[in-house]
C-alpha cells in the first residue's frame, strides 16, 4: 500500500508556537476586564450594522487564519453589539449581567473540556457539592436530587416529566400517556411564564389540560379560582396532578401565596412543583426570604443561576425532593453507559440519570467559582439591592405627574408610562428611543391593554444613578414625542 493518506503523526489543532499562544490569551484576558470594568461608559445596547450582519454570511473557511486576527475581528464586529444585559443600565426583559469570577472559571471549564453526563470524575463532584447548597438554600432534604440544564424552560419541562411518572408510575415511560385512561390536568395562573404551557405540550399532556387560573389585584394566583377549577375537574373525570406556583412572574414580579399553594396541593394530592426562575434565589436575602414561606415545601424548584444569581449563562437547575422518583424518570440502563464499581464507570448515579441530556458542560464551575467567591450573603445582598431600587424608582414615579405606575411592585419590576393622549405609541416610541440612543434599555409589558414600560432590576451593575437616568430619559424622550404630535 503506497497511497498517500493523513500522516499518523500529523499536526493537532494545538498552536505551533504555545508562546504565541500566551501572548494572544494574555492580550484577550486584558482586553476583557478592560471592557469588564468600563461597561459604564458604553451605549447599553447599539443595533448591528447592516455590513456587519452581511459580514457574518460568509463562506465556510476552509485555511487557516491566525488566532490574533480572528480576535481582532471579534472586537470589531461581535464585541459591541452585545444585547447589553452585562451593562448597569440594562432593565429590559429577566436577564442576569455575570461576573468577573465566572468570566475567568468559564475558561478554566474549557481549558478540562469535561464532558459532566456522567463517569466517575471530580467535575461531578462540583456539580454535587452545587446540589447539596441548593438544598441547603431551599431547606430541603438532603435525599433531594438537582442537576443543572440549560435554562428554567427545560428544569420546568423535567418537573413536570417526574410529576408525571409520579402520577402513572414508571411503567408509564414504556406504555405512553395514552395507556392511562384519565386526562391529567395541570395548574398555573394566567400570569405563568409561556414555557409552562410548552411543557405541557412537549409531554403530551396537551396545552388545554393547563389550566390558567385568574390572578388577583396583586397578579397572585387566585386561590378560590384554583379550587373552583380542581374540583371542576375532577366532576368532569380528569385527574388533577400538577399544581405550579410563580417564585416571581415575569411580567410584574408577583410571589403567588406559596405556603397556601402548597397546603392545597397536599390537600388535593397535586406534584406542586415552583418555576422561581425570577425570584427563587432572593431567599439568599434574609429580608426578602418570608415572602417565599411555603417554597420550603415544593416537590420541585426550577430556578436560573444565571438571572439574579449573576453566573454567566447559561445555568439553569432543577431540585426534585423525591431523588428516587427523580431517577426513575431518566435513568436507562444501557450498554455504553454500563455502570461499574471502579475506574471510570464507576460513581454512579450520574447527571445523565436525572435529565436528558447526554453530553453536558461543566456549568457547576462557573456556579461555584461565583457562590464561593462572593459567598451567598453578598449575592442576597445585591438581590435586596435590585428591590430597593426597584422602591425608589416606584417613588421618583410617583412623586412625578407625567409618570404613572401600572402595576403593583411585587418584587424587583416597575411597570410604568409616560401620561399621554396616546399612551401607547407614545410608551412604546420612548423604549425604543431609549435604547437606540444607547441610553437605557427597559422593555415593554402589557396590563389590563395598556402598554408599559417595564424596568426589570436584576444586575447588580445597576446603582441608583441609572435609576435616575432612566427617568430623566423617560421624561425628555416623552416630553419630544409628545410635542412632534
Ligand atoms: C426567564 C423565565 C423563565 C424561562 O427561563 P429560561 O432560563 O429563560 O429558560 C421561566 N419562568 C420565568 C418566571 C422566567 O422569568
């Protein structure tokens, strides 16, 4: 055999010259806390060029290009068309700004590239040691099981997958939902993140076995309406199984009365499962912890280390009370992932029995460098700082008459307008003219029809002085449009 073929020591993708390496990685390292520790004096949020768009609709590269240029391009064109969410004056939708800590510790997982579904390595163990601090932030059970996901749409899926085997049993993986006979029907209120509704639908439960009670005047779940609608059900044949409880809407920030959520799930029998993916982690605050009473309770909590626990994304987590019921959802027994009591086999159970994901990255090192380098009373600190900001800027509205409040302040989001003849357009013209200007960047909600500017604050960046821009900006934007009319 003469014919030529790939060498079989020819070139890896490792750099040919490691010095040169270091002196890019370094350059990259120094540019990243610059930007890092100057966000401020950025726009919070610039629109991407239309050449720079075009830019990216390049063909497939099939040479080389040197490390240093594909940085230089990644300045240039990516760099400064973030969504703005790590910039102080970012308010718009539910979105965590990172940190320093978490920034260095994302490097240092793909630097061990582990791959954390399973086998018997110390990644595991990182992973673990987050489990057992997030039963201890939630008092529960040291049998509670957790593993982290991509973001609380996917923890709240896996809740109400493990409801589901709690309620038809294990057989019920092989034999499908169809083998039962029963309709399960499942409850939120009208005010509950739209992946709910998703989760019904990927289960094969269907989104109208949700059923979306009515809120109250502070957007809580309305508890008469709860019951009303189980025993409905229940008249009707069906069997009520899964009852969630909002830690923090999305849109106002509301806490449903968790504590009476979860005497009614006992009462009735109901998985009460608790999507705290907003406001779950304020309990680190000791001022903030009583209004989550009854959260202790949960069957399960879906919550994201990467909104108010500040870890870069993504790092979402799952915490089930019930480990076993948990396990006998997702574990498989498979050839290739054949368990055994020494070398790399062993350590089971792994992350892969409690989740559907295979592969996974090494998020609890980003979640653990966070937690230990700020410890978990300086992050319930900065949570108890985003509601205080939340309250003067509720204040600064309502000591304003051009300002209105829409909404009660549940938590961390303001909701509120500019008066005007046409709220709306005029509402809606000042937000995006806020962050086109690179001012500041809120987003909208509507409530009752009327649609408002909604200040989410949940960066620990943002200090009373971007509360203040937000407002002056508010007022000069509006006081502009108002008069073009
Ligand atoms: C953000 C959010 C979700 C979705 O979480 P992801 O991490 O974006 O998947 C669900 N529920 C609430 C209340 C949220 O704020």
């Amino acid at each position: 055999m003469t014919k030529e073929g790939p060498a079989l020591n020819g070139p890896t993708l490792d750099p040919a010259d490691w010095n040169e390496l270091r002196r890019d990685a370094h350059r990259m390292i120094d540019d990243m806390v610059d930007y890092m520790a100057q966000l401020r004096d950025q726009p919070v949020w610039q629109s991407t060029p239309e050449v720079i768009r075009e830019s990216f609709r390049e063909d497939l590269p099939t040479q080389p290009t040197a490390l240093a240029t594909v940085y230089d391009d990644f300045t240039d064109r990516i760099l400064p068309y973030s969504s703005g969410n790590a910039h102080p004056a970012f308010m718009g939708y539910v979105q965590g700004g990172g940190n320093a800590a978490g920034m260095l510790a994302e490097m240092l997982a793909s630097t061990i590239n582990s791959n954390c579904g399973g086998r018997d390595h110390v990644a595991l163990d990182v992973e673990r040691q987050i489990t057992h601090w997030t039963r201890q932030i939630f008092d529960f059970p040291a049998t509670a099981t957790g593993i982290f996901v991509t973001g609380t749409s996917i923890a709240n899926f896996i809740a109400l997958v493990v409801a589901r085997t709690a309620a038809l049993g294990v057989e019920s993986r092989r034999a499908g939902i169809a083998a039962n006979n029963q309709k399960l029907t499942a409850y939120a209120s009208r005010a509950a993140h739209g992946c709910v509704q998703q989760a019904m639908e990927l289960a094969g439960l269907g989104s109208d076995a949700l059923r979306l009670i009515p809120t109250d005047a502070d957007h809580r779940i309305d508890l008469d309406a709860l019951r009303v609608a189980i025993a409905a059900d229940r008249k009707e044949g069906a069997r009520p199984f899964f009852l969630v409880g909002s830690a923090g809407t999305v849109d106002v920030g509301a806490i449903d009365d968790l504590a009476a959520l979860s005497a009614i799930a006992k009462a009735e029998g109901l998985w009460f499962h608790i999507d705290g993916a907003l406001g779950a982690l304020a309990v680190l605050s000791p001022e903030l912890k009583p209004r989550f009473k009854g959260i202790e309770a949960a069957d399960s909590i879906a919550f994201d280390f990467h909104k108010w626990g500040q870890v870069p994304y993504d790092a979402g987590f799952i915490l089930v009370r019930d480990g076993d019921v948990h396990r006998a959802t997702f574990a498989a027994p498979t050839s290739y992932l054949k368990r055994e009591t020494r070398g790399l086999a062993g350590g089971s159970p792994w992350p892969c029995d409690f989740g559907p994901d295979l592969s996974r990255s090494f998020r609890a090192l980003k979640t653990w460098f966070t937690l230990k380098v700020h410890g978990a009373d300086r992050i319930g600190a900065a949570i108890a700082k985003s509601c205080a900001l939340a309250e003067y800027l509720k204040a600064k509205i309502e000591a304003e008459p051009r300002l209105e409040l829409l909404a009660p302040l549940g938590l961390n989001i303001v909701c509120f307008r500019y008066r005007a003849a046409d709220p709306n357009e005029v509402n809606g013209t000042i937000v995006a003219e806020l962050q086109e200007r690179g001012m500041s960047a809120p987003s909208t909600t509507t409530i009752n029809g009327a649609l408002a500017i909604r200040a989410c604050l949940i960066n620990h960046r943002t200090q009373q002085q971007d509360i203040d821009a937000l407002v002056s900006g508010v007022l000069s934007i509006g006081a502009e449009v108002t008069q073009q009319r």
